[in-house]
C-alpha cells in the first residue's frame, strides 16, 4: 500500500472532499434531468409525441454513456479536478442553451452535446473516491455523493415544475444552468487535490481496450454492470411516464403539484448514506436484494389509484434506487482493484444506456399499453436484477 496517506473518515479533508462530490452530484443530476418533468410541456409546446418528447432525456444519456466511455481514458492522462471542474462548467453553459433553443431539433442536439460534457463527471467522481479515500470510509463518501445526485434529482424536478407554472419551461431551465455554475465554484472551491493519482499518458487505444476486457474478468463486475442498466433503466422509465399519468384524467394535476410530489425525490439523500453504512455492516449483497424488493414494493403501490399510494409508491422506488446505487456503484471499485476509472466507466455506459433504451421504449409502452404496461415492463427489468444480485453472494 501507498505511504501517501488516505482521506480519513472523519478527518476535514474527508468532508471536504466528501461535500465537494455532493456538490457535482446536484449538479450533474440536476442539468441532466431538469427536462423529465417537462416533457409534458414538450409535447404540447413543439407538438410531438410522449416518445419524441423522452428523447430531450434519452439522448443527452445516450451521449452521456458514450462520453463516460471516453472519459475513463482521458481520465487517466488529465487531472481528475480540471476535468470535473470543466465538464461541470460548459454542460451549465449548454442547458442555459436549451433554455433559449427556438426549435426543437436545436433543443435536441443542446441537450446532446451536454450529455457528451457531463461525461467528465461521474466515472472520474468515483475513481477520485477509490483512490483517495480509505476503505474504511468509502461506502458513506460514496453513499454521500449519490445522496448530491439525489438533491440534484429532487430539485431538478421540483424546481423546473414550480418556475414553468410561474413563468415558462424556458425560465425554468434558464434557472438550472444558472444552479449548476454556481455548484461549479462550490465544488472547486472545496475538493483536495488527488495525491493518489498519477497521470498516464501516451496510452495507446490497444492498452485501454486490455483494461478494459480486463475488467469483464473480474468475478463480479460483469453483473454490477447488468445491475447498474436494470437500475437505472427502471428508475427513468417511472420517471419519464409518472407525469402523463398524474396530468390526464382524473388527477389533473399541474406542473407545481407534480413537481411537489418529486419531494419524495428526497429520500434518496438518506437512502444512499444509509445503504453504505448497512453495506459496510451486513453486506453489498444482502442491501443490493432489499433495495432491490423494494423497489418492485413500490412499483406495485402505483398501480392503485389513491394518489397518496402513487406517492409512496414512488418514494419506495426512489429509497430502493439510490441505496442500490450506491452499493453497487461503491463495490465496482473495490472489485476492480486496478483500472478504477476504466470499470467506473463501464458500470456508468450501462447504467446510462439503460435509462437511454429502457427510458426511451417506455413511450412506446405508454401509448400503447398504458401505466399497467410501463408496470409491466419495469417489474420485468427488476426481476433480472434480483437474480444478478442473488448471484453477488458470497463475492464481498
């Protein structure tokens, strides 16, 4: 083991860094999904149907994904701080782009090309975290970066819904870039410099791909990878569809009371701290099937017809995703050993290609099949999780 000491927990810079990974994890998840509550609006403003409006999401994940992918080899030439800080910076300047974007394709490529800069964020977050902070200390670090993304998710949602009944849709996410550069100075302003990484460059193409494959052959890996595409396209496609539901007959609901039900987006900040904590004591595998269990719970409370059952409902999916999360997005690096940016990177490219395919085919699952349909499509995802989950036992 490195002399170079690790961040402790507990210690300042712990918490520094600790917060300052918060901090991006609003950010990303706030630009990111700022759009999803208003799709709706999408429609209704550039005519076009619930599945060309998801596409405003699916393609800035899609480009997402890919730029992840890149990401995890430029990660390992440039400085993990300049990096984030960049990504950071220019996908905020983008979304106040897609704010003033006359037309809709405009809207499109906007939001495509921010998906591509929010890339530098996630995988080189959690690289940063395995590097840096003891092991001892990196289920709650990394359980607190998920619960910023959870923060992110939440206000995202709830303050694009209130903004767009008060002014505009355009006003609402003009509000989110101007958000996401301040979160920007935070997070440089408190993040330490890495004193584990060492930059690597003049890799060629040929020594990523070995990492890469490499990692497929670490016991394990490949089902996190699998687990991190059910996760997140389930959670999306809930998301992307719940605000049809509650805006047609009989809720009627607006902008601001669907967005005051995202609240519940909240739990996702005690969820994710909670499930490190509960990893590090009983288990990655036993928490990854509960979160999991839960989950299909609270797919099943939509179905009913009370709104505060949908509520709940929505809240056990939400618990269920971030503690899955962060218990699997936390053990990806512990499995991988070496490499942490490359693996980050492939478990990232599956989870955002999830809630790309998944996200995007539930609009066609809506149209024609209704919520039952959408149920019926998310539980049948969950279900393949909790196999792959069952069968990380014993992989701790």
């Amino acid at each position: 083991m490195s002399d170079i000491p690790y961040l402790e927990r507990g210690s300042r810079a712990y918490w520094r860094a600790s917060l300052a990974l918060l901090f991006a994890g609003y950010a990303t998840f706030s630009l990111l999904y700022c759009v999803q509550p208003l799709l709706p609006s999408f429609s209704e403003a550039f005519n076009v149907t619930p599945a060309q409006s998801s596409l405003s999401l699916s393609l800035s994940t899609a480009a997402l994904a890919l730029a992840i992918f890149v990401a995890g080899f430029v990660s390992e030439g440039w400085s993990r701080h300049k990096l984030m800080t960049l990504s950071l910076t220019v996908s905020s300047v983008l979304t106040i782009g897609v704010s003033v974007a006359p037309h809709w394709h405009q809207l499109l490529v906007l939001r495509t090309l921010e998906g591509l800069a929010l890339g530098g964020v996630p995988a080189v977050a959690m690289a940063y975290l395995a590097e840096e902070v003891h092991p001892d200390g990196l289920g709650l670090a990394m359980g607190l970066y998920v619960g910023g993304t959870a923060i992110g998710g939440m206000a995202g949602r709830v303050i694009t819904g209130v903004v767009a009944d008060l002014f505009s849709w355009r006003v609402a996410i003009g509000t989110i870039g101007v958000l996401g550069l301040l979160s920007m100075l935070a997070f440089r302003a408190l993040l330490p410099p890495s004193r584990h990484f060492v930059p690597r460059r003049g890799l060629g193409f040929a020594h990523h791909r070995t990492l890469l494959l490499r990692q497929f052959t670490r016991p394990g890996l490949p089902l996190l990878f699998l687990l991190g595409f059910v996760l997140m396209g389930s959670f999306v496609t809930l998301y992307n569809y719940i605000g049809y539901r509650l805006l047609a007959p009989p809720y009627r609901l607006n902008q601001t009371e669907i967005g005051a039900i995202f609240i519940v987006y909240l739990v996702g900040v005690v969820a994710s701290p909670w499930s490190g904590r509960m990893a590090d004591t009983f288990g990655r595998a036993r928490v990854l099937i509960g979160s999991l269990l839960l989950m299909v719970f609270g797919l099943a409370l939509t179905m009913l017809h009370p709104l505060a059952a949908i509520a709940t409902g929505i809240a056990c999916v939400t618990f269920g995703f971030f503690a899955g999360h962060s218990v699997a997005s936390g053990w990806v690096g512990r499995l991988a050993k070496d490499a942490k940016g490359q693996a980050a990177a492939l478990y990232l490219l599956a989870y955002y290609i999830g809630s790309s395919l998944v996200g995007s085919y539930g609009g066609h699952v809506w149209a024609g099949h209704g919520w039952n349909g959408v149920v019926g499509l998310v539980g049948a995802l969950l279900v393949i999780g909790l196999i792959a989950a069952s069968r990380l036992r014993g992989r701790e």
